[in-house]
C-alpha cells in the first residue's frame, strides 16, 4: 500500500511539471501569436457599424497623422470578447508597429490611445511592476524597467 502511495505521489510530481511546462509554452506562444498586435482605444462607436466602418476609423488617422501607408496593415478587427469599456480595435502589422507607437503623441488632440497587446501573464506583470511604482514612487525612489551594470 505504500508502494502504491509512492508511485502515485511521483506521478502526481511528474503531472505536476509536465503541465507547468505546458503552461509555460502557451505563455510562451501567446508572446510570439501577439508580438505584431496593436490595441486601439476610444475609437468612436456606431451602431450597426460594418468592419468596412472600423478599418476607415482607425487607417484615417495612421494615414494621415502618423504617415502609415495602409499597405503596412495586415488586419484590423474589432474585440467583441472585452468586457469593460469600450470595445478595442485590433490591430496588426508586421512593419508599421515601432512606427505606430513613436507615433501615439499625435493623437493627444483626439480621445484615441494605442498600446501593444500583451498577453495574459505579461499584462499580469505589468500590473505587480505598476503597483509597485505606485507604491514606492511617494518615498521618492524611482523604478525604471533597466538596470545600469
């Protein structure tokens, strides 16, 4: 019987691992699959809005305020999946995105922002490290994402 339990308790430890592993890996892949992906905010809504409707919304202003040819988009989708707030628009582009986001002051004049897509445990992490900032920042000490050698 406690044979039995020991090869038991190591299999549960093999389980455990195999699927932290696997965890690892879908993070791993959700980072590459979002790695091109822009998030667009505040993007005024119509009812009944075609995703012709959408595409004209958001290639208006990287057209003409940030000088984005329309042929360094590959997809733009509206997010029905996000609960709070506004719907974001996707966005993804394998050439314009650098560009887009050295971009996003000038849409300080407009109700719109970008920011990247990040995926689940990133966006976690970037939640702990704002908090953090938050936290420490009236003490005077300032937290910076690079550390001098």
């Amino acid at each position: 019987m406690e044979n039995e339990m020991t090869v038991l308790a190591q299999e549960n430890n093999m389980l455990k691992k195999a699927a932290d592993s696997s965890l690892r890996r879908i993070d791993m892949l959700e980072c590459q699959l979002k790695r091109d992906n822009l998030l667009f905010f505040n993007v005024e809504e119509s009812f009944r809005e075609t995703p012709a409707d959408t595409e004209q919304k958001v290639m208006t202003p990287l057209r003409e305020s940030m000088d984005i040819p329309e042929t360094d988009i590959d997809v733009i989708k509206l997010l029905t999946d996000r609960s709070a707030g506004a719907k974001p628009i996707l966005v993804t582009s394998n050439y314009a995105k650098t560009a887009v986001l050295k971009a996003t002051g000038k849409l300080k004049k407009t109700r719109n922002s970008v920011s990247q897509d990040f995926a689940k445990c990133i966006r976690a992490i970037r939640r702990s490290v704002s908090m953090l900032h938050h936290q420490f920042s009236p003490w005077g000490l300032k937290m910076s994402p690079r550390t001098q050698a």
